[in-house]
C-alpha cells in the first residue's frame, strides 16, 4: 500500500514548508561566495558575502523573493536571472534559515566559511558561531526539502521502444553525504551507481510504475520551477500506463500523436511497429 503522506494547510505550516524547499533549491542551484574587499577611506581589507541563484526563468526567483521578502532579482548580460542578498540583515536571515538545516556535505563547508566572512564583515564577536552548524543528510517525505531539490537538480525523462513505455527519474550529485543513497530507501525503489570523483546518481525507472512515492510525495510538496511540467507530463504517461491502454493507443493516430507529445518527441511510424524516437536530442530505437 502506498505510504500516505500528510500536510495541514495552515500558514505556519505553508510558511515552513516554503522554507524547507527553498533549503533544497539552494543546496541544488544557491552559492555562497565570500569576496575580499578593500576600502581606501580607511585603508583596510574586508569581507563581502554574497548569496545567489541563477535561473533562466525569473518566476521561481521572484517567487523566492515574495515568500522571503527580501534579496533583489536582476536580469544578467547573458540573459540569465540572479537572486542575490547582500545585505546585513538579509544574510543574517539567510544565515538562520541554513543553519543545521544543510544536507549536503559540501554545501554545509561552503557555508560555514559564508558565515565566517559575515562573522568578519560585521566586525564584531562572532555572532555565529559556525563551529556549532551541523549537516544532517537524513532525508524525509515529510517537509519541502527533496522538492526544492528536485526542482534544482532533478530530471523526469520518459522513453518508448516498440510498444514499451519507459519511464525514468535521476539525480546527480558530486557529494560524499548520504542523500542519494537515503533516496533508495524513503522513496522504496530504485537504484544507486557511483561514478568517479564521488559523482553518485541514483535512478528510479519503470514499464509499469503501479506505486510510486515519488508522486505522492510531489503532489502534497508541489515543484515550484519550471521542471513541473516536465513532471506533469511524466505523471500523465504514468497514468496511461496504469489504465492497460497503451497499446491501443499506439494503434489509434489521433491517440498516438497525444501520446507522442506527452513524450515529446519526433517520431517516424512503420508498419512492423518500430519507432523511431529522438528524446530532448539523445537518438532512441
């Protein structure tokens, strides 16, 4: 049976589910950058800390923007969007709302030193005492944190051979935390492969995905990215494999060009049934 996952609709809850997404997302797609800065009025170097997003698409930005109330988005001079906080009391929220909140290991060291430039920024004793910051790379079903980075660093991909219908989950992460492999387990499936310089993928891929946690999990903590419709159309596949038609549907034309945009794919149809797909321009036969 299909774990339940439940959510209440209260502001305080939406609030923290909002925030715990947004620690996904920038663990996935955020940097924190500490610059060495010099003034000349008083002759004397200093640290300036930045927080960024880059995006193509400006909506998840602003939507971050709305639901934080602070940081600026810009458009760039190459026609990507950024997300920044540079401010004092901005990165002192920022710097709140990361602590021991970090899953990744790597990101967890980039932002204690984050924290050490503000600590020398604002002059004064250690407002932060980064020592104390830990990482937890326990994953859960239970808060926004596995959407927001999914939306950074998830793929939903879908691929047809003869008349099967594949469908394929995957992230890729650089990382010696546990993540991935916690993924394997709170999603009860897939598959894990190590690659070199601690490049860890784990898959989740199906002909006839009757259970899948991953979309009861996606429909109570929504992707707030453009990456949603790449999982809508993945879960409608889902669907129409779940209701045993599939091979009708190649059968019928009107049913199977629906079905080719649901893939979305370039296609050529022969009479032995073969098809030939190209998916997002990898060649599929």
């Amino acid at each position: 049976m299909t774990k339940k996952i439940f959510k209440s609709d209260t502001s305080e809850t939406n609030t923290r589910n909002f925030l715990s997404w947004f620690v996904g997302f920038s663990e996935g797609d955020g940097s924190w950058i500490v610059s060495s800065c010099y003034d000349k009025r008083i002759n004397k170097s200093y640290l300036r800390t930045f927080f960024i997003i880059n995006q193509a698409d400006p909506k998840v930005l602003f939507f971050i923007k709305k639901n934080l109330g602070f940081g600026t988005v810009k458009k760039l001079a190459s026609g990507y969007w950024r997300y920044c906080v540079t401010s004092k009391d901005g990165t002192e929220k920022l710097i709140n709302i990361f602590k021991n909140n970090l899953k990744l290991e790597k990101t967890n060291e980039r932002f204690k030193i984050f924290v050490k430039g503000h600590n020398s920024r604002v002059l004064t004793k250690e407002y932060f005492d980064n020592e104390t910051f830990l990482s937890n790379s326990e994953v859960s079903l239970n808060d926004g944190w596995l959407s927001g980075f999914i939306d950074a660093e998830g793929c939903f991909s879908s691929s047809l051979r003869k008349n099967s219908i594949s469908l394929k989950f995957s992230i890729r992460q650089v990382d010696t935390s546990c993540v991935v492999d916690n993924l394997k387990n709170i999603l009860e499936g897939g598959s894990i492969s190590r690659g070199k310089n601690n490049l860890n993928s784990y898959y989740w891929s199906s002909t006839n995905p009757i259970k899948c946690l991953l979309i009861d999990y996606l429909e109570e903590y929504n992707l707030h990215s453009k990456k949603i419709i790449d999982y809508e159309r993945w879960k409608k596949i889902r669907n129409r494999l779940i209701d045993g038609s599939l091979k009708k549907r190649l059968e019928g034309r009107r049913s199977r060009n629906r079905l080719f945009r649901l893939l979305d794919v370039r296609k050529t149809w022969s009479k032995n049934s073969r098809i030939r797909l190209l998916i997002r321009n990898k060649k599929t036969i």
